[in-house]
C-alpha cells in the first residue's frame, strides 16, 4: 500500500525478555540495544504488560529507540482503543512506534480472553476498516500511521498489502519470505521475523531452538503454514532437524548473518532478529555479540 514512513533500520530485535524486568532495567536494556546499532525492538503480546505502555514507557526513558508491536493483539481491544493508542504514541514521539496487528491464536482468544475465533480474517479486515473510521477528538494526527500486519498464508498477506503498509510474517524461514513477496507485490512492506542461536554443536543448538519452538509448532497457524512451504506434519510436529534448521538459524556469527541475508535476498525490507538462549538472561550478551556483523 505504502512505502515505509517509519525508519526501522535493516536489522532490528524482537525479544518477549521485557516483561521479565523490571520497567527501570528494561529502559536501560532498550537503550543499549540502541546504542549497539538495532534501532527497533519488536515487542510481543500475549498475557504479560499491554505493549502500548511498554512502548510508551521505553519511548519517554530513551531518545533513539523505535518500537514495533509484533504483535498487537486485535481481541485485546476495540478497533477505536487501538487505532487512538496508536494516534497518542505518534503524537509523542513522532516517527518511533509501528503498530504490528495480528488475530494472534485460537487458544489465546477463545479460552482466555473468551472471544470467537471463527472468522480471523474477516475479523481482522472489519477491523481495519473501523480503525480508519474512529473518532479521535484529541491532538495527534488526522490519519492513521503505519501499520502492517502478521500475515502467513495468502489472504491474510494480500489483505495486508491492500489495506496496510505491509505484513510482519513471525517463525519463518527465507522461503516463505520469497512466497510473500510474490503475493503481496514490490511495493508492500516486509518485515520477517528470525529466530537465531549462537551456538556452533549441532547437538547443543537444536535442543536451544527446540526449548523455544515447541511453544510455537504445535499451534495450527505455524503448523498450517509450514505444511503449506512442503514441510511433513510429522517433522512439524516432531521438530524434525529439518524443520529446526529451516525456521531457526544457529550456528556462527557469519551463519547467522547470511541467514538473515537469504531474507533480504528474498524480498525482505527488514528483519528482526529473535536471539535464543537456554536462559533469558543471556540474551542481551547475544545482542552484543551480533551487532557488529548485523548492524556495525
């Protein structure tokens, strides 16, 4: 729909550690983060703090930080709550927040947050159509900023294109990066998400990538779109080495970097780089071992 209004930089990190820390230590993470060369940290949400007061919290404790939403949950609230959120944080701090959009999962909107589920994606185009219909009786701006979507299968990338700035595809290998390119045309934004591990033994790597996956492979929508790029259902399910090594790239800092290269090659805009570690805590140390090779 748009070329991009907001400067991500090439390379960005998405991180959930945020909500581990307390709001004091993650300011000063995201500031070092920005001092390293990632200029945006993509954020989650799911049942941890509403990323809207992250966002603003972390934009008024630093001065060259971008946040984006990857991503917002639309059950989390109605189309004008979002769209305002969204219009108050421009207002503030111009040009440093993108607002990510997704319908998140059947689990989270239906068992937790007792909503229908039955509908995503016309739920998610009614959406935005009463995002661009909502009054705003405040000072910030008449229009709405830049928004993309989490898009994995074709309607949902062809929406994205069409109504929003882009799509945000989450746990993806470069392949589908090349697929939504094709889908959504030269001119939309793409912004995929990497899952990386620093570390060399095979053996050490896929168990990292694995503690982490298996919250995400057994979900239909990951699932769905991993069978849809020719990936068995039962190495999906399994986390078979093939999988492992398509959706999460390990190994060296030059493995790593050229992971994120097939992406551009691909089509991407942006990637943002999610660092997998055995403990939350050493994340950040991964942050400082790629930034160099990624952003230097």
């Amino acid at each position: 729909m748009t070329k991009a209004q907001i400067d991500l930089g090439k390379v960005g990190l998405w991180t959930g550690i945020l909500d581990g820390l307390p709001s004091s230590a993650a300011n000063e993470l995201c500031a070092e983060a920005a001092e390293l060369g990632f200029k945006t940290i993509w954020i989650p949400e799911a049942v941890g703090r509403d990323p809207f007061v992250t966002a603003m919290r972390v934009l008024e404790n630093t001065t060259e930080v971008t946040i984006a939403t990857g991503i917002a949950n639309i059950y989390a609230r109605d189309a004008m709550t979002m769209a305002n959120a969204q219009r108050s944080i421009e207002e503030a701090h111009p040009g440093r927040f993108l607002l990510g959009l997704g319908v998140s999962h059947m689990h989270l909107v239906e068992w937790i947050r007792k909503h229908d589920y039955s509908k995503p994606l016309t739920y998610m185009r009614e959406y935005l159509e009463m995002m661009h219909k909502a009054r705003f009786m405040a000072v910030g701006p008449s229009e709405l900023p830049e928004i993309v979507l989490a898009a994995l299968g074709p309607k949902m990338l062809e929406l994205a294109a069409s109504q929003t700035a882009g799509a945000h595809p989450y746990f993806v290998p470069p392949e589908h990066t090349q697929i939504a390119r094709e889908v959504m045309g030269s001119e939309a934004l793409l912004y995929p998400e990497q899952m990386v591990v620093l570390e060399e033994d095979p053996g050490t790597a896929r168990a990292i990538a694995r503690q982490h996956m298996k919250t995400y492979s057994a979900l239909p929508n990951y699932a769905n779109n991993l069978m849809r790029l020719g990936y068995d259902a039962d190495d999906i399910e399994n986390m078979a080495d093939v999988v492992v090594d398509a959706v999460v790239a390990w190994g060296s800092i030059e493995a790593i970097k050229k992971r994120v290269q097939d992406h551009f090659d691909a089509g991407a805009d942006h990637v943002c780089v999610q660092v997998l570690t055995e403990e939350p805590q050493t994340v950040p140390e991964g942050w400082r071992q790629l930034a160099p090779a990624l952003v230097g």
